[in-house]
C-alpha cells in the first residue's frame, strides 16, 4: 500500500470558528503579515484584505518604508507596521528585532507576498520559520528564500511533533524548489509528493492549482471550489491572510488550511459569475469573501 493510499481522506469541512455576540476583537485574534517591496504593494493589501475577510479581530501588515503610504492608503481596517528598508528597498535583515518583539503580540503569522528576494531577506525568512512560536503562513518569496537557503527547512525534520505549526502554500513551481524537482514532476504527481514533503517536514502542505491540495501527511484533502478565473496574480496573496486569519481564531491548521481553500475558490466562483472568469482579478476576492461565509453558514 502507498503512504497516499494508507493517509485519511479528508471530505467534510471543519466547523467554522464560532463567533459569539459577547465578543470583541481580542476574540478573534491578531495576525501580522510581513509583505511587500516596490512593484509589488498590491501583494501585501491583498493579503491583508484576506485576512480581514477571513474574520481576524486585528491585522498589521508589516512592509518596507518605502511602500508604507501606499499600503495604508488602501484600506483603513487594517494596522500598518514599517519596517527597515534595504537600498532597494525590500525588507533588511535589520527588521528582525522589531518583528521579534510584533510577533510576541500576535496569535498568528504570514510572511512571503510580494516580499522579494536578497541574501539579507533569505537569512530573516530562515530564522523566523525555525523561531517563530505562533502558527504561521509561509508562501511566495518566503518559499523561494526556504528552497535557496534549505537548512531550517530540513532542521524541521528533526523537530517534534508539537514544533510550532506552519502552513506552506505552494503553487507547483515553487513546490517544485522546495522539493528538489521539476514543475511537470510535481504535477503528475501532486497528491503522492505533497503528502511526503508534508510528512517529512511536519508541516501542513497547500499544493495550489486546479484540485488544490491540502495535506499534514497523515490526512488529505482535496479542494473543489475555484475557477480557472482565478488563475491570475495576486489571489494566492488573498488565501495567505485568508489561513493566517482562520489560525489566528484558533483553528487547527490543517483544517483552517482546508477551509480557507475553499473559502478561496468559493469567493472566486461566485465572483466569476459576476464579473466572468476573464474579467475576475484578485482584488474582487476579498468582495466576495463576505457572500462565501454566508453561503457556508447556509
């Protein structure tokens, strides 16, 4: 028997977080996404859309100075963090003990949209996946700097069960680095590579694209919602800060993974009977966001 065959498929959902009316916004917990550089803003609001959506009680998206104004002029709900900038200005290495003492505040964390890519930013990203003790989402230029520097990736292997949680969020090229093969490797062979990669690393493995998949190496499952609409940039930025939000509210990560895929491709569904599939971009996910819970909750 094969190790996909002998792991749990998972079908039914998880229960939503409850919401009770006697709550507040500590309620829902905080969640701090570290994002963007110049060119690439949107990636951070998108994520921070995401995780307002996704029913976080307080969200900062942390970015370099150097975008700060353009990021907090998008959207007023969410906090806004600067951080030092490197002469490009990307995130520097210097940034790491103010994240140190904003991650301390946090019930959940997210690193990686839009964030680029530099020796200093590949050290940081290195460090806060081996010492980061909230669940935390880590997805795009985070993976790359994983897949370019390896050694706190394969440290995890040796870490025990109840090592901090993380969510990786992969689309098949970057899965593919991450996993030492080629892109087309990776797709013929999504669910059997997802579940190793997952199991060796304890980690929980969101493999994007058509039939998204998610899995910890022991349960899988597989993902029905979405449309080939969303095959544009800037919605995986969306499902970033959509998990970190469900994480922050305390579900259990593999589940808020499951759920916030489908929470994803549900927003896009109904989007694209909107909109249409070509005219669907990233930014009318977190829209729709709010018609997907209530179509859940029905």
């Amino acid at each position: 028997m094969t190790r996909t065959a002998a792991i749990k498929r998972v079908k039914a959902l998880p229960k939503a977080p409850a919401r009770p009316n006697d709550s507040n916004k500590g309620t829902f917990g905080k969640t701090l996404i570290v994002a963007g550089h110049p060119g690439m803003s949107g990636a951070a609001c998108l994520a921070g859309l995401g995780a307002l959506r996704g029913g976080a009680g307080l969200v900062t998206v942390a970015v370099p100075r150097s975008i700060l104004a353009i990021v907090a002029g998008v959207e007023p709900s969410y906090l806004t963090l600067p951080l030092p900038d490197d002469e490009a200005g990307r995130i520097s290495h210097d940034a790491a003990a103010v994240l140190d003492a904003e991650i301390a505040k946090q019930t959940s964390f997210a690193i990686g949209p839009g964030l680029g890519q530099s020796p200093g930013l590949s050290a940081l990203v290195g460090r806060l996946f081996s010492s980061v003790k909230c669940p935390a989402v880590f997805d795009a230029d985070a993976l790359n700097a994983l897949a370019a520097a390896p050694a706190a990736l394969s440290a995890r292997k040796r870490q025990r069960d109840d090592a901090a949680p993380r969510v990786l969020t992969p689309h098949p090229g970057e899965f593919a680095r991450l996993a030492g093969t080629e892109t087309a490797t990776v797709q013929e062979n999504r669910e059997s590579l997802a579940v190793q990669f997952a199991d060796e690393h304890r980690l929980v493995l969101v493999l994007k694209g058509h039939k998204t998949v998610i899995t910890d190496g022991r349960r899988i499952a597989i993902n029905s919602t979405g449309n080939s609409g969303m095959a544009t940039g800037g919605t995986g930025d969306v499902l970033t800060g959509l998990i970190a939000a469900l994480l922050a509210q305390g579900m259990e990560p593999f589940d808020a993974a499951q759920l916030g895929a489908h929470l994803h491709g549900l927003a896009g569904d109904l989007a694209a009977k909107s909109v249409s599939k070509p005219g669907l971009i990233a930014s009318d996910l977190p829209k729709w966001l709010g018609d997907a819970w209530r179509k859940l909750d029905r």
